[in-house]
C-alpha cells in the first residue's frame, strides 16, 4: 500500500452524478479525485459511469440508427423516394455506436485533465474518517483521504432469480445494445423506458417483439393520455405489449444458434407460454452498493439499498455525500448532473440547489414521450384545482410537412392562479420540446405567460402556445 493521498474531495463514480461533482468541486478550487472501477469494450478505463457507455447515449446512437432505418420502409414513400433491398449491417451500427461512446468517454478523461481532477481507475470502498481503498485494475491499492467523500456509485440492472444473465441469450442493457445480429424473436421483461426504447430499435430493424408487463397499466408514471397515445401508435409499429403478464419461468434450450427462451407468464387468461431468440429483462436498476461501503463508516442504507440522504444529499456522516441513481429520486443522468453540482458548490460554501418539481422526464422512442411537473391524476389526487389544455400534433403544419403527425402537447395549469404545474408531450421532437415546460415553471409562469410568448411559425414549438391558449378555451387552431 503506498502512502495515503490527501484530497478536499475524493468522488467515488465518475458517472453523470460523480464527474458533475468532480469538475464542479475542481473549478471551485478544491484539490479533487475522481476514482471509477469500469472497463470499456477495449478493456481500457472508460469514465462517464452508464450513462456514457451502456445507457443514454449508446442507446440513443442505436434509436437514431434504427429510425433510420424504419423511415426508410415507411415514411420515404411518402415523400416520393423508392429505393431496392435496403439492408441494415449490424456490426457497421454498432460499432457506429461504439465509436461514439468511446469519443464520450474519453471526452470525459479530457475534462478531467483540463480541469485538473486526479482520476484513480479502480474500485473504491469507504472506510471510517473518509479514507477511500482504492483497488486498482493493475493489482495495486492506494489509500485516499476526503475532507469531503461524494459517493456517486449509480447503479446496476436487476436480475430476475429465474432468468440469470448470461450475456448471450438473457441480457440486460449491456447486452442489448451489443447484439451481433437482429434477433427473430426479442422477448422483453418490463414496459418501462429501457424495455420500450432497446424494443423499438430492434423492432424498427426488423425483430419481433414481445414486451412482457407485469403492471396492469401503462407507464403508470405517465399522463393517461399520453400513455394511451403512445400506445396506440406502438401497436401500429408492431410492438406487441402485454399488459398484468408476470413472468415465472425463463429456461435457455438449444445449443450455439438454436438456442431458444422458453418463457412461462400468466395475464388474465391465465398461464401462457412465448417462445423467444433473445430475452431482455429490463425491470429496473438498483443502487451499486455492494462492497463499496467498509461496515464502521456510518454511512446507513435504507431497505432498497439506495444511500440514506437528507434533501442536500448529505448523508448524516461528517463531510459525507451521496448523489445520482445511489440515492432517492428518479434514475436519471440529468438528475445525477444536478446533484452533482449541488453538492460541490454547497461544500465550497454556496448555496447548491435541486429542483424536484421540474426535472424533466423523457422516452425516445417514436412518438417520444415527454413530461414536466403534475399528472392531471396527481393533482386530483391531492385536490389541486386545475385547467388542461392540449393541442394535437395533427393541427400543426410543421409536423404534418414533416409526415410526423401523431400525438399531442398538453398544459395544465393552476384553476385560480393560473401558474403552470404541467407539460405533457407526446410526439415529435418532444424531448426537446418539453424544456419550456421546465423554463416556465422554473420562472413559475402561468400559461397565459407561455400563450402571450411569440413562437416562429412554423415550428413544433406553435403546438405548445396553442395548448397554453386552450388552457382558457381561446386556441386558434382548434375548435375550443
Ligand atoms: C439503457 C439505458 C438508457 C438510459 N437512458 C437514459 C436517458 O436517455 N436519459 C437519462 O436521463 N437517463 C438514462 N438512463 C439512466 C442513466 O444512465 C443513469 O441515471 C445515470 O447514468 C446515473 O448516473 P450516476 O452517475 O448516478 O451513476 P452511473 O452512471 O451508474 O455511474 C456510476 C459509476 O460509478 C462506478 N462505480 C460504482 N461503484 C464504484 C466503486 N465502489 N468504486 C469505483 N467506481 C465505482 C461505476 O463503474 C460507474 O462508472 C439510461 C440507463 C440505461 C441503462
């Protein structure tokens, strides 16, 4: 063991959550390591935790390249081009995708160098007075000493105790974004955002697919009428998604590239059988606590695993803090980000700040699926008196010249004050659109705000400012 290194501040995890906070801490002064445990594809160290190397954008590289493809079968026609026998080259995709993440990664162990972050590239445990061990990928163990620790492990998929990943036939993400071929028959366990967005590309490139839902509801989380959309146009894709169907059986038969999933559910018929090629089980992730924490830190766990946190991601322990998927609230990167920053600035002495209430939330799939702030359900729920107003992509000239009319914009504002508590998108571009959702109730503006705001014509936006004006039955574009 060589001698201990002292730091203000040692992260452990450099994913969204923990390189947020490393680079924020080092441009606030504070002399800062940043110590990560994961490998890339090339077995080399690969900064930016998930999120860069097996998450949002890898995931995103394969939906654009899928959608690609799709539009190529059934939208180009409508715009008068044909072409013959397009074909998609998988390996060419995916190693599209890899090229990305690697230029990403390393992106990330730039910024750390330029913004003077020490990186150690190992895996970390925490010990009593903020001394992190680090093992490092070459055998050797360095000790480090935090006046501050930020823990930033993020997060791991779950494991179904009959369906074992085996990284060929039973795969989580990890293994879905690296499929050697399209399979005939994709089985998916969970409608959630992981299971409907690796679905859709490897719908769109020509596989069956079969998504698994143990809800009876879905996306549950999501506006009814925005779920309801949604899913009317992923039927019309041919995504086939069976909901209140729980999984109790995934055996593996057949050998090299015979080899099947057997799967066993039962919905409201009762048992059923499905027959796959590949099975992806996407039921959630949990937080990357295993061996990361020595047992006289003091730093407690709650019953889900995640690090307990106070509302400043303190962790009750002395110079203590945790961020990101490790902790309560969404598993989002944008989530981690905020955090991350929050964190640093309050320990250089500022006032660092997370707001809940208007993270955005966001599916890319097609139509993607957008929302900021209060369900209609949640506010009648809680007795909100509240007005909706929506507006239909159908109506919107830009969206209808672009072929992509499905799906609608939805505000929903305070009945007697008018004040935005929330956006709900479906369609186009709606990922992007969403943001002036969480702008006007960042500011806390009121939809008449958002319907007095000039929009170009014609853009997406426009369904947005007549949905505001529909809030009080004055839209142009529609019948009110
Ligand atoms: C397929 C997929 C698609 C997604 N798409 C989106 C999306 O579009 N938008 C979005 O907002 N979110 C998305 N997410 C979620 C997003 O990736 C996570 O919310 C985000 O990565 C969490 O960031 P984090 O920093 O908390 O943790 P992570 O990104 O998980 O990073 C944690 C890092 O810490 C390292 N680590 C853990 N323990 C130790 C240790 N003891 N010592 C050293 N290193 C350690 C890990 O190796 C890892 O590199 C997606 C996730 C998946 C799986």
């Amino acid at each position: 063991m060589s001698e201990q290194q002292t730091f203000d501040v040692v992260v452990i995890g450099a994913g969204p959550a923990g390189y947020h906070a490393a680079i924020r801490a080092a441009q606030l002064g504070l002399k800062t390591a940043c110590i990560d445990a994961a490998l890339g594809k090339d077995g080399k160290p690969a900064l930016g935790g998930t999120c860069l190397r097996v998450g949002c954008i890898p995931s995103k590289a394969l939906l654009d390249s899928s959608r690609q493809f799709w539009n190529m079968g059934h939208l180009f026609g409508d715009h008068g081009i044909s072409f013959k026998d397009a074909k998609i080259d998988v390996e060419a995709m995916v190693g599209r995708k890899d090229k990305i993440v690697k230029q990403f990664t390393g992106g990330i162990a730039m910024l750390f160098k330029a913004n003077k972050v020490t990186p150690f590239h190992g895996f970390g445990t925490l010990h009593k007075g903020n001394v992190v061990k680090v093992k490092q990928h070459d055998g050797s163990e360095v000790e480090l000493k935090g006046t501050n620790v930020i823990i930033a492990a993020g997060s791991d998929s779950i494991e179904l105790p009959f369906a074992k990943f085996d990284g060929d036939t039973i795969v989580d993400n990890v293994g879905a974004l690296d499929f050697t071929e399209v399979p005939k028959r994709l089985g998916v366990i969970g409608a959630g955002v992981i299971g409907l967005e690796l679905g859709s590309v490897w719908k769109r490139l020509g596989a069956e697919v079969t998504i698994l839902e143990a809800l009876p509801d879905f996306l549950a989380a999501a506006d009814a009428e925005v779920a309801k959309a949604a899913a009317r146009e992923f039927k019309k894709q041919g995504l086939d998604i069976q909901l209140g169907a729980k999984v109790s059986k995934a055996e593996v038969k057949g050998k090299g590239k015979k080899k099947e999933v057997h799967l066993t559910y039962t919905d409201a018929k009762g048992e059923q059988s499905l027959v796959v090629d590949k099975l992806l089980v996407a039921v959630g992730r949990r937080a990357a606590t295993k061996n990361l924490l020595a047992d006289d830190t003091g730093v407690k766990l709650d019953a889900r695993g995640l690090v307990e946190v106070d509302e400043h991601c303190h962790t009750g322990v002395d110079g203590v803090w945790a961020v990101g998927d490790c902790v309560r609230g969404p598993m989002l990167a944008h989530k981690g980000f905020e955090e991350g920053i929050a964190v640093a600035e309050l320990i250089a002495g500022l006032p660092g700040h997370v707001n809940f209430d208007t993270i955005p939330w966001v599916i890319y799939t097609e139509p993607e699926i957008a929302w900021v702030g209060k369900t209609e359900k949640q506010l009648k729920d809680e007795g909100t008196p509240y007005k909706a107003g929506s507006f239909p992509f159908a109506a919107i000239g830009r969206a209808v010249a672009m072929g992509e009319p499905a799906g609608f914009v939805k505000v929903i504002a305070h009945a007697e004050t008018d004040r935005v508590l929330g956006m709900h998108l479906v369609g186009v571009g709606v990922s992007e659109l969403v943001h002036e959702g969480v702008l006007t109730m960042e500011f806390k503006g009121s939809a008449d705000d958002l319907a007095r705001i000039c929009h170009a014509h014609p853009t997406l936006s426009e369904a947005i400012h007549d949905a505001a004006m529909a809030v009080d039955k004055r839209a142009i574009h529609k019948a009110n």
